[in-house]
C-alpha cells in the first residue's frame, strides 16, 4: 500500500491542495500521449486508498476497477497532446504539455503539484518531480491509472476505425503485429511520423 509521506511532506494534512500528475503513451507508435491530474480528498476511504498501486502493477480490471471511484471521489483532469503537436516539439515536450494542460484543467488553487519523472512542466504553481513517482505516491498512482485507462479505451476506439494494427491490444506500441501491419497496410493519421519505424516506412514509398 502507498502511504501519504510525499503528499504530507507539502501541508496535506493542514488543508493544502496537492495534486498528482502523469502521463502515459510516451513510447508507442501511435496515437496522442495522455495526462492526468488528480487531487486526493482527505477523507478518500480506505478501501479505495488501499488499492491505488502504479498502474503498471495493477491488472487491466483492476485499473477499470478503479477508474469509477477516483473519477467520483477525486478532483480529476485529463487532457492530451496530439500526434501532430508530438511530431512538431517532440515527445518530451509533448508529454510535459500534456501534464501542464492536465493541471490547469483542474480549475484548482494547487499549492503542490507532484510529477512523475524527473521533469517538470511550467505551471503557475510549485512542482516537485519524483522518479518512479506512481509508486511512491498515491496522487502520481491515481493521476497514471486514470491516463492509462483513458488512453487504452481511446486506442481500442482508433482500433475499431483501423483494423489489423492490434491496437486495442498494443495500444499502439511497437508490437511485432503492429509492425507487420505498418509493412502491409501502411500509414495511419495516428501514426508518429518523427517515429523510426514509421518514418522509414513513410521514406521508403516515397
């Protein structure tokens, strides 16, 4: 069980407003990189606290589990970067945009925001980035289990409009099924053209 030491670190118990923040969808091949932002109430119940791990470590029923009850008990954000904006500033900056749209989202006076990783966005309030940060705090581990959910459900959406990418399985990573589809079918709209793989695919029919 994650406890409340990063989060009590900045005032928690006295009333201060912290949020967590992450992102997922840094590495595949397609589709936008999703943020969260999550703000834990102080009386958030135990069973619900109990079971906020890293979504990583977590089932995919347990993340859609969990989803429900943080959206209703939680102050939550969500917000993307697009495949055009990744393919223009990069990853990097894209992910950190996406993290920045995610928090401002909130609408809230945030006195701590905490960052999974070892970069902050620019926001308007204070920051601390934490490495491994979803599993080392409850706020980063509710901010990643719903920017995790929210961007499987989309890709299997992309999916339905693109079939024999797998991507409501690979979620757009680099599988070997999604590149033998790249090979066969092509290109998509939704596809990292700064990418390798689809890069050269895009250079070699040129």
């Amino acid at each position: 069980m994650l406890d409340l030491t990063n989060e009590r670190r900045h005032g928690f118990d006295n009333g201060k407003i912290i949020c967590g923040v992450d992102e997922v969808g840094r590495g595949p091949l397609a589709g936008p990189v999703v943020a969260a932002a999550v703000i834990l109430p102080r009386d958030l119940p135990s069973a619900i606290l109990e079971q906020i791990q890293d979504s990583k470590k977590l089932t995919a029923e347990k993340r859609d589990g969990l989803f429900p009850p943080i959206i209703q008990l939680c102050r939550t954000s969500i917000a993307e970067a697009s495949v055009e904006e990744i393919d223009t500033i990069n990853i990097l900056q894209a992910s950190l945009l996406a993290m920045r749209r995610a928090v401002e989202g909130l609408n809230a006076n945030i006195d701590m925001a905490l960052i999974d990783g070892n970069r902050c966005p620019k926001l308007a309030c204070p920051a601390e980035a934490i490495v491994k940060g979803d599993s080392k705090s409850p706020s980063i581990a509710a901010a990643s289990i719903i920017a995790k959910v929210t961007r499987d459900r989309l890709m299997t959406e992309l999916a339905a409009q693109h079939a024999g990418y797998g991507w409501e399985r690979n979620a757009g990573y680099g599988t070997p099924e999604h590149l033998r589809a790249i090979e066969t079918f092509g290109v998509t709209v939704w596809h990292r053209r700064s990418f390798a793989p689809v890069r050269e695919r895009l250079a070699a029919v040129a």
